[in-house]
C-alpha cells in the first residue's frame, strides 16, 4: 500500500511539473511576428475578427459656456427715482412678463399728477377762446393777432398735456384714467420678460434712481450654448453639424446640440464663438455654466477597428494581422478619424483579412520583451 501511495505521488508531481513548463513556454518570434499556443492566447484575452466598415466622423474637442441671447436677458431699472416700499421676489424665483417687482413711492408723482389735470383743464379753456377769437376774427370783431396767439396757447397747453402724459405711462399711470381722486405716489416696477430672478439689488427703504439696476431676469427656455473655437478648427465647422457637450460634474451625461450660429470676429485669442442650439431643452442647465464639447467634422465611410487594437511603437501605429492560426504579425497603419470608441484605418480595406481587436498591448509586449 506504501508503494503504491509513492508512485501515484510521483506521476502526480510529474503531471503537474509538465503543465508549469507547457505555460511558461515563451512565445516563439521572428521578426515582426509573434507565435502563440492556445493557452497564452486564453490568459491574453486575444481576439481577432473581419474588419466593418462604419459612418465615422473626426472628434474636435472645444470648450465653452451655456448662454442665452441678449433678448433673453433683462435688467430692471425704476422709470423715475424713488423709495422701495415694496419688493417680492428673490432670486431663482420665476416670474412672468409685466408681473409687479416692486412698489416704489416718489412725493414729486403726486406734482406730475396734478400738472397733467391742470395741463388737460387749461387745454379745454384754450380751445375754447381759440373758437371764440376764430369767429369773432371772421366778423372782423378780433384781430388776427389775437386769434393767432389763442391758437398758439391752445398748442403749448396740448403739448404739455402729451408729454406729462408719456411720463404718467412710463411710471404706469394711465392717463386716460386719472382724475383728482385716485391721485397717488406710489407706481410699480414690472417684469419686462417672463424668466428668473437672477439678482436682487435694493431693500425696503432703499431710494433708488432710474440709473440703477434693481433686478436681473434671464429666460431660460432660450439656452444655447457658446463655444470657443480656434483658427485651426474653424474650416471644419459648418451650420447644422452635431455636437455632444457636457460638464466636468457629470461627463457621462451628454447634451446634444447643433450649430446654428458662427462668429464673424476674431476674440484677441484667435478664436471665434460657435453657437448651438439644444436639441433637448435643457432645463437642469444655469447660463454661465462651464461645458466641454465634441463637434463631428468631415464624417466619412471607412474601415475601422476598436481604440485598443491601435498600438504605438518608436512613435508608429500598428495593428496586428492574424496571419494564421496562433501567428500574428504588426502591421503598420495609417490613422484617420476617431469617433465611439473606433478608429479608422486608412490603408486597410481587404474584408478578407483578420485583425486582432481585443489583446494587441499584449502582443506588442511579447515582441518588446524578447527584443529586450
């Protein structure tokens, strides 16, 4: 029984001898060719396939910023000086197109107020004794000079009226509608456009004068986004060409635009602003926000293989050619476009041949390490 337990031992540390030494076999080379067995081939993951053709573009990367045109920003000033006794809103709250922002109150409204009354009052008085002095000049009664100066009254006073009017409406007065009882001193200050509030800039007490900005509004239904592009790039661009942005926060997420406007001018940079439209509205976006982008230039039919089957050598690239069964050899090639994870291949187009597409690193290595 001793016997037989020692030989079993022996043909057991002989079996597994011979496997180590059947794996550890060196891969055979010779010149740009790397022959290997089937274990090493399993332990590199090496896999090689026909090669397809695909739809591919060339990728230019930009940068630049999510941003809405002038019409889509607003800054709120008060039409005439003022107090702010009243003031609704903060900022990221939404509100609508001639919304109430504030009230304001102004003592010297109540003077504009009772200038127009009088102005209107006086204007009926002057038409009035410019129809008297006008017949009385036909039956030669009056003098044509003074039925010229009643005319000439009867102009001033309807021109104060209109002008003192137009400075009624800008504070939101309607004049058409004011009398000696709803005389008041306080008037609003209105949305221009509908949007969010993007800034605030008075308090409650606070006096303000037409100069100043007391709000900030911008429409985001009209984002777009505005990207920087250098003299080198710019030939590739073209209206209508897709473009993938997204953030460093997030630079899985992609938003997908087209370009719709390019600049005419020059930035002291050398570059030209490119701007593009969202296809998807994006809403979870805030102007000013940072994006990178990648715009599709000169798309094109080519024969194309996965990223990590290009290997680079001494500043070369190469793929490797499943010559036959187990042999492979580096083959230089030339580079086109890049795009999804593929590359194209220029000098290849014979659908007959295979190509290694998973493990290349990995044969490059098996060269490299015997010409070591």
């Amino acid at each position: 029984m001793k016997k037989v337990f020692l030989i079993l031992l022996s043909l057991l540390s002989f079996s597994c001898s011979t496997k180590e030494t059947a794996e550890e076999i060196p891969p055979t080379v010779s010149g740009d060719q790397v022959t290997l067995t089937d274990v090493q081939i399993k332990n590199s993951g090496i896999e090689s396939s026909v090669l397809g053709n695909l739809d591919i573009a060339h990728k230019i990367t930009l940068t630049g910023q999510v941003d809405v045109p002038p019409q889509a920003m607003a800054s709120v000033s008060a039409p005439s000086g003022g107090y702010v006794r009243v003031s609704r809103f903060m900022p990221g709250n939404y509100v609508k197109k001639g919304q109430v922002l504030a009230q304001l109150e102004n003592p010297e409204l109540v003077e504009l107020q009772q200038d127009y009354l009088l102005y209107k009052s006086n204007l009926q008085y002057a038409q009035q004794d410019y129809l008297r002095q006008k017949e009385l000049n036909e039956n030669k009664a009056s003098s044509d000079k003074v039925t010229q100066k009643s005319l000439n009254e009867a102009q001033n006073q309807n021109i104060l009226l209109k002008s003192t009017a137009q400075k009624l409406a800008a504070v939101g007065i309607n004049p058409l509608t004011l009398s000696p009882n709803n005389i008041r001193r306080t008037f609003a200050v209105t949305a221009p456009i509908s949007g969010y509030i993007s800034s605030v800039n008075v308090n409650i007490g606070q006096f303000v004068s037409p100069v100043e900005k007391m709000f900030d509004i911008v429409n985001t239904e009209d984002l777009h986004l505005a990207l920087k592009v250098f003299e080198k790039d710019l030939s590739r661009i073209s209206a209508g060409q897709k473009v993938f942005a997204f953030t460093n926060q997030d630079p899985e997420k992609k938003y997908e635009a087209r370009v719709f406007l390019i600049g005419k001018d020059f930035a002291p940079d050398h570059s030209v602003l490119v701007h593009c439209h969202f296809v998807v509205e994006a809403t979870a976006l805030i102007p000013g926000t940072f994006m990178n982008a990648e715009v599709e230039a000169d798309p094109e039919v080519g024969t194309v293989i996965p990223d990590d089957a290009v290997v680079t050598w001494e500043e070369k690239q190469y793929v490797f050619e499943e010559v036959k069964p187990k042999v492979f050899r580096m083959f230089q090639v030339e580079i086109g476009n890049a795009e999804n994870g593929c590359t194209q291949l220029l000098n290849i187009n014979d659908k007959s041949r295979k190509f290694v597409t998973k493990g290349a690193y990995q044969l490059l290595m098996a060269l490299k390490n015997v010409e070591d």
